[in-house]
C-alpha cells in the first residue's frame, strides 16, 4: 500500500471513528502514519522475539507467579479488539458457527498482543490477573477487551524460595543472608 493509500484509509478512518488528527495538517497527518507504522514494526518485533523466548513476559490470572516477586507496579492495563465476523448470526450451522468462533479467537488474539506489547513499553516484563472479555457487537461485529496488571518482576533465589514455602499451615517468608564471623 502506499503512502498515499495509507493516509486516505487513515482519513476514511479518522470520518467513521472521530480522530485528534481530524483538524491536522497533511504533514502532521504524514507524520502521525509513520508513527504508527514504526510502533507496529516494534511491536511485531517484541511479538517475534517473545514468540522464540517466553521467559521475557510472564503471564498469569492470578495475582502473583510462583517463584518470582514483584518489584514494582506499572499499571492496569486495558486493550479492545474489534473484527467483523462476516456472517449473519441468524441460522448458525457446524461449519458458520466454527467460522465465528475463529472470528472471537482472532478478536481475543489481537487484544492480547496489544496487551502484551503495552506492558513492554510500560518496562514490564509480567502482567497479573489477567481478564478476558468477549462480547458481540451491532453489525456482526466481535468485540475483545482483555486488561491486567504489569509489573516488573524478578525471580527468587532457590534458597529465598525454600523460604517462602508454607510450613505447618503458616507461611514464612524471608530472605537468605550469609553471616560471617569477624
């Protein structure tokens, strides 16, 4: 596509949902589309390598992972996706209702990317309770909203884990300090 191309979709864009850039200059609006561009660069950069090494963002419902502690809040986060589906929802077969699964799946997948690559730039590399929703929309429209807490973690020391283990029904947490005589 070109820049050209771009920027009329981006307008097309800016009439049916309502933009900051709808009273921009063309330069501004050049501007604002390469911007975009090199976030989403970034972000199928980010995607590429946690795709090849998991470890990088740690992921969870709950509200803490085991064997890591927080070391500081970044935020709640919050991410929508919306995708046609393409179909009327009315008379759903086998084959209709696999397609508009697929089409909840492709909604929930785009949220989640989002998701992740926001608590990148948040400097995160874990998000905490973790919540998706799905919901359909007027039009054959799906919706996905999926939020969660980024954080900055860290991972426990074998020995600090031991430590926080639950003994005797109490749970006792410390860390582990090497004490040397004089």
């Amino acid at each position: 596509m070109s820049l050209e191309e771009a920027l009329e979709k981006r307008d097309e864009l800016d009439e049916d949902f309502g933009s900051d850039l709808a009273d921009a200059s063309p330069q501004e609006r050049k501007q604002a589309l390469e911007a975009d561009e090199k976030r989403e660069q970034a972000k199928q950069a980010f995607l590429d390598a946690l795709e090849k090494n998991p470890s990088l963002m740690m992921t969870t419902a709950g509200s803490s992972c085991e064997g890591w502690r927080v070391t500081e809040y970044r935020g709640t986060l919050s991410t929508d996706a919306v995708v046609g589906a393409g179909l009327p929802a009315s008379d759903l077969t086998d084959q209709r209702s696999l397609l508009l699964g697929s089409k909840m799946e492709r909604a929930k997948r785009i949220a989640w990317n989002e998701l992740l690559f926001r608590a990148h730039e948040a400097g995160a590399n874990g998000i905490l309770a973790i919540r998706y929703d799905v919901y359909m929309l007027p039009k054959g429209l799906f919706g996905a909203s999926v939020t969660g807490t980024a954080v900055a973690i860290e991972q426990l020391s074998q020995l600090n884990q031991a430590l926080s283990q639950d003994l005797f029904g109490a749970t006792v947490t410390g860390t582990a300090v090497k004490v040397e005589r004089a």
